[in-house]
C-alpha cells in the first residue's frame, strides 16, 4: 500500500471508540442522560448493555421485594451507574415496615407503584405519607384502560381525585407516570384510549398540576410519555419550556440492546423495534432548548434523587 492508499484507507474507516466503562456514550446527547425508569434485569450485562447501546450515562432500578444480591453484583459490574428505588404489594400488612427497611439500605424512593387500587384509597395513601416521612420520592403507574382484556387498571381516578392527594400531601413528593397521567396533558381525555394522539386541548389536569403544586413531577418514560411529546410539537414545545424543572426523562424500555433489539408493545405498533430511551431522547432533543434537555435528561433527577456528583 503506498501511502495515498493508505490515507485513504484512514479516511473512510469507522471511528471505533474504546469502551470506557460507562463513560464511552455520555456524550452522544450533547448531555450525560439519567434514566429515571429501567427496570432492574436480571443479569447485571443486560442493563448495562441497555444504558450503553441507548446512550445512558446512569439509571435508576425500579425493583420490587428483596434485591440486595442483585444490586450488588450489579454494583460490582458497572460502579456507580446505577441508583434504585424499592417497590411492595401495598395491600400487604407489612409493606410499611418492608419499604421503611428498603430505603434503610439504600433505596432512594418508591416505585413504581402500579397496583389495582385507587389513587386516593386507604392503601396508596399510606404509603403517601410514609414517602414524606422517609423523605423520598414517590413514583406511581396510572392507567385506566386496559392494554389487554381483563388486565385491570391501575392507581385510578388520576384526573378526578388526585388533585385532593396533591393538597392533602404537600410534603410528598410525587412523580406521575403512565398511560392516564400523560394522556391527561390533554383536556379532553375521557379515559376512553390507552394513547390518544392528536392535537392537544390546552388545559389538561397534568399540564396544570404540574405548573400549581411543586410536589408533581412527571416520568417521561414508556409510549406514554413519548405519545404526548409527538402528538402536538407546538404544545411539546411550550409544555417543555414550562415545566423544564418538574420533567424527568425515563425510559421504561425493554428492548435488549438500547436499540430497540426485541421491543414489541401492541398497543403501540409504530415503535415496533425502537427503543424508547432513544426516541424520547431525539423528541426532547429537538423540542427543548439545550438547558432545558440537559435539566429534563439529567439535572432534575440529580437534584431530587439528592445524588452527589
Ligand atoms: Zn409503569
Ligand atoms: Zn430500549
């Protein structure tokens, strides 16, 4: 090879950049991603593999029941990437004392809570106030139509009674997720779709919860959240710009590389081998301002998870 050949041959070879750990993708955003919604995996590989294909500098496990043993293997793999909170049937007699132990050693919050109870009942209103007395955040699942028959819903009666909760909790912090809190940032959501598409009537209860009571906070992660930031880009726009300290990128993404290997939701059909962590990140990308993304994927959860840099 003579050396034209050769500079040739460097011109045009991929730029291959060495693994570093974790540190290698931070910058593929313009701004090191948090993910505040990926559901631990069993093996410690499979959600580091999911962090790097997606571009995720860290994440926080939603688990549920006993789970040190995997934390810690996972720890040991992939040193400080990975924050979790703890989750526990809340009809169960002992789910205070189990949750109260969980953030003893380590958990910085509740969730997801996703349970067939009603969002004002007896059972998530004990562990409202527990929340506030452990001084951690509370991420709940709202859902009112099913994805499948007889698959129930979940933490209901979001858009009618939650505003109460708001008020008689104002020392919990509260982070809203799923189908009804997102389809909600529209005013005309009658509990009738699982992802309503369309423009957005002004008004929604989310939109204006978010913007009256400084304990709501929003999980942008799964379908839902990315349906209500691509069904309306002018109301995506503003909506951003107004609650750019209350928003929380997540992923709730299953697919197995960070690339949407595997992903399939049927009630979704157009995000059919996507990864969600990616397609949000590209809406907030182009939606937001660089401030506003680097708070919404990033700053946010730093400041209300209290994680040291
Ligand atoms: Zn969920
Ligand atoms: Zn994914």
């Amino acid at each position: 090879m003579n050396r034209r050949e050769f500079l040739e041959t460097i011109a045009v070879a991929p730029v291959v950049l060495p693994a570093l750990n974790g540190q290698a993708s931070a910058d593929e955003w313009g701004s090191p991603v948090f993910d505040l919604h990926f559901h631990l995996r069993p093996q410690p590989t499979a959600n580091v593999a999911h962090l790097d294909g997606a571009g995720v500098t860290r994440a926080n496990l939603l688990t549920r029941g006993p789970v040190l043993d995997q934390l810690k293997a996972l720890e040991a793999a992939a040193p400080r990437r990975f924050t979790w909170f703890s989750s526990y049937d809340v009809t169960r007699p002992d789910v205070e004392q189990t949750l109260t132990q969980a953030v003893k050693s380590g958990a910085q919050g509740f969730g997801e809570m996703k349970f067939h109870v009603a969002a004002d009942g007896p059972e998530l209103r004990r562990m409202y106030a527990l929340a506030a007395d452990l001084r951690v955040p509370i991420l709940i699942h709202f859902q009112e139509v099913d994805h499948v028959p007889n698959e129930g819903t979940w933490s209901t009666g979001f858009a009618k009674t939650f505003e109460s909760i708001l008020r008689a909790y104002p020392k919990t912090t509260f982070i809203g997720h799923a189908d009804a809190f997102w389809a909600n940032v529209s005013a005309d959501y009658h509990d009738d779709a699982v992802y309503p598409t369309g423009a957005v009537k002004r008004g929604g209860v989310t939109d204006r919860w978010l913007g009256d009571y400084p304990n709501l906070f929003g999980d942008m992660s799964a379908v839902s959240a990315n349906t209500a930031i691509t069904r309306d880009p002018e109301f995506t726009a503003d909506f951003l710009t107004r609650h750019q300290d209350k928003l929380l990128f997540g992923s709730d993404c299953s697919c197995r590389d960070g690339r949407g290997a595997g992903y399939d939701n049927p009630a979704a059909p157009r995000m059919k081998g996507r990864c969600v962590a990616r397609e949000t990140l590209s809406v907030l990308k182009r939606s937001a301002s660089p401030a506003a993304f680097q708070k919404i994927v990033w700053g946010n959860a730093q400041r209300l998870l209290r994680i040291p840099t």
